[in-house]
C-alpha cells in the first residue's frame, strides 16, 4: 500500500507510522505532511524517505526534498499515481481540502479529521458514491461500528452506541466545575491525547460531535444513535442488532488497534504476532452509564443538529475551539466553555458566508479563517462586556 500522511507529526500521524515500522513490507510512505512541526517532520523524512512533503507553515524550510503548500500542493499529492491511500491524521477545518482530493482522486480514504465529517459530512458521503471511494474511520468508536457492520452487514443494524469515557470529572460534583483549570482538564484518565480533542473529552464535545459522525458514516438517523459512558475504556462502541444481540469490540486503550484495522481492510492486522500487550476480559469490571445532559450540556444540541447547515455546524465547532483557547488563557471559565457555544450558535450572526466544498477549496479556506475572525471577534466582544456567559 502506497500512502499519503496528512498530519504525520501528530499523535494520530506518528500511530499511523508506528504500523508502518510493524510491517515495512506492506506498506510505503510517498508523502507526508505536517502543518508547522519541521523537526519532527525532519526524523520522519529520513527513517521513511518520502518522495515529498507538505508544509503548511511557508516560512519552513526541509532541505534536499520537494516541498509542497497550500491547497495546490495537497492537491497535487492527492493526484500521483502511485498513491493508493490517503490518511488524514490533521485536525481542523483544513482536513476537508485532503479529503475531498483524495475522495475526486479515488483514492481510499483513512480520516480521524472529525471537524470536515461534522461540517461537510452529507456532502463528503454524496461525493464519496459519485466517486465510488471507500471512507474509513480511523477513531476508535467509528472503526468499531465500521468493523462490525461489515462483519454484519448494515441491515441488521437496530441501534448504534458510541462509548464515553466520560472524562476527568465523571464523578465530580457539578458546582465544582466553576473551579476547574485547563491543567485539570488536561488530565484524562485514560487517553494521551491533543489539547483540544482533551478538553472536548471533559466537556462532551467530543461526543456531541462523533454522535453526528455516525449519523453520517452509518447512515442512520441521530435517534438510533446513544451515548454510554463507560469509565474503563476498554469497550469501543457496540452495536445493537435487530435479532436483540449487542456486539462490541473490546481492546486496551491505544490508537495502535483502531489504526492498523483501518490500514488493513478488508484484512486483519495480527498484532499479537507484533507483540501487541492484549487486555484480555478477565478480573475486570466494566461500568456502563447513560449520560446527564446538566452534567454535559453540549449534548442538547443533538436534539436540532440533524436540520443545520454545514455554515452553523462550522459556527458550533468554530465557537467550540475559540472557547478552548480562551480557557486556556484563563480568560474564561471551564463551565463557559459550552455556555459559549451555545450562546454563538444562538446568536452569532455571520455576514454571507460560501462554505460550499464544490466551489474553489482555496476560496473556501479562506472563507473558514474569515469566519473564524469574525466569530473570535464577537465571543471577545461579548466576554468584554458581559465577562462571561
């Protein structure tokens, strides 16, 4: 398999190249691509010796390789022959430029990008059946139901249950969570993990946005989706059937498993071979609770989220990540967070906005950091005024 690593520097990226190093027979690395981190792009360079790479970042510099920006240049590593599979381990509004050319470009797509299915997902799907392209996902819980649907097929699904971990303060009493920091929020019990995909895991937003995500890998309406939190984080999701049954996917906490399932489809990666730690179902309790939405606010957006638009989805998830910088400048509180959010989509209203994906995906770049500016520039506006939400 010959592919392309969008976001390799990152956690999700350096997994991807770990199941590289387990089976170099099998799998070629042609480019690879960061948005800012040259140094570790450097090490990768010489242990996987692409033939280019991507850098977002244009006043770096990687000495003795081509070097490709931009839109033009993601497209360009999209369009090469050789590359049979392209990997989208970045996050951000910006995944939706690799995933798009690699789904025109039929190649197979492997996408942890959460925020492009969230925005754009029902246009990703459409262009996905044009192009006759498979997607899959490389999160714990979508690889999960993708592995166990294909097992099953998707007719017999009754009903899909995404697991929670429920984050730091699961059993944390609700007014203490006015006196919560960002280093606490940071602490997650069972997952190493980026900033802002962390402290979407303390405040649900994680969730809210994987619940969606099912809704569009899987076809199946938001009401026939649940959120379990289960605290141990050994069981990644489960799916009801409709003769009654529930099938899971049980492994330790590590991105090792769901990745090299996706890198290997429709065939089986044999870890235990790699000598893979296997965390075998035994003395072990497992706990399974249903969510409190005072606890998690954010989840009672799922009630309207179905009847959005890609714009007010971008408007949710943009809030969302200002909200995270804010707090981690203890500008706002941990409970403003989702107040922030919510009171954005509420009330945010956006000058006319393009964020159609069938137009100039330079243009709509640029449209995505003009509404970014223009939504930072109102929360702040607002915290001014009010302090806080």
């Amino acid at each position: 398999m010959n592919i392309a690593l969008i976001g390799s520097t990152g956690s999700i990226g350096q997994k991807v190249l770990e199941v590289v190093r387990m089976w170099p027979q099998k799998f070629n690395v042609v480019a690879l691509g960061t948005r800012r981190n040259v140094k570790k792009l450097e090490e990768q360079i010489k242990e996987f010796k692409p033939k280019v790479v991507y850098i977002d970042d244009l006043s770096k510099k990687v000495e003795g390789i081509k070097i490709l920006r931009g839109c033009k240049g993601i497209k360009e590593i999209c369009s090469m022959e050789e590359i049979d599979t392209v990997i989208v381990a970045v996050d951000g509004y910006f995944g939706i430029i690799p995933s798009i050319e690699a789904i025109r470009n039929r190649k197979k797509l492997l996408t942890a990008n959460k925020e492009s299915i969230f925005i754009w997902g029902y246009e990703i799907i459409k262009e996905a059946k044009k192009y006759n392209t498979i997607i899959i996902p490389l999160d714990s819980e979508h690889n999960t139901v993708f592995n166990i649907i294909s097992r099953i097929g998707r007719e017999n699904v009754e009903k899909i249950l995404i697991t929670a971990s429920g984050g730091p303060f699961l059993k944390k009493e609700i007014k203490e969570f006015e006196s919560i920091s960002f280093d606490m929020a940071m602490e997650h019990p069972n997952w190493k993990m980026g900033k802002i995909v962390t402290i979407n895991s303390s405040t649900m937003f994680n969730k809210f946005l994987e619940v969606f995500e099912a809704h569009i890998f899987f076809e199946m309406p938001i009401s026939e989706i649940k959120i379990v939190i289960h605290p141990q984080s050994k069981i990644h999701s489960m799916v009801l059937l409709k003769d009654g049954t529930t099938w899971a996917i049980w492994y330790k906490s590590d991105m090792i498993f769901p990745i090299a399932s996706a890198m290997f489809h429709p065939g089986v990666p044999n870890l235990i071979d790699k000598k893979q730690e296997i965390d075998l179902p035994c003395n072990t309790s497992v706990d399974f609770l249903e969510p409190d939405k005072e606890r998690y606010p954010i989840l009672k957006l799922l009630d309207i989220i179905e009847s959005t638009t890609p714009l007010e989805r971008a408007i949710i998830n943009t809030a969302n990540e200002i909200a995270i910088e804010l707090f981690e400048q203890n500008k706002i509180r941990f409970i403003d967070i989702t107040n922030t959010i919510l009171k954005t989509f509420e009330n945010f209203n956006p000058t006319r906005v393009n964020v159609d994906i069938n137009g100039n995906l330079e243009g709509l770049v640029q449209n995505m950091k003009e509404l970014r500016s223009s939504i930072e520039r109102y929360i702040k506006e607002n915290l001014t005024k009010t302090k806080s939400f």
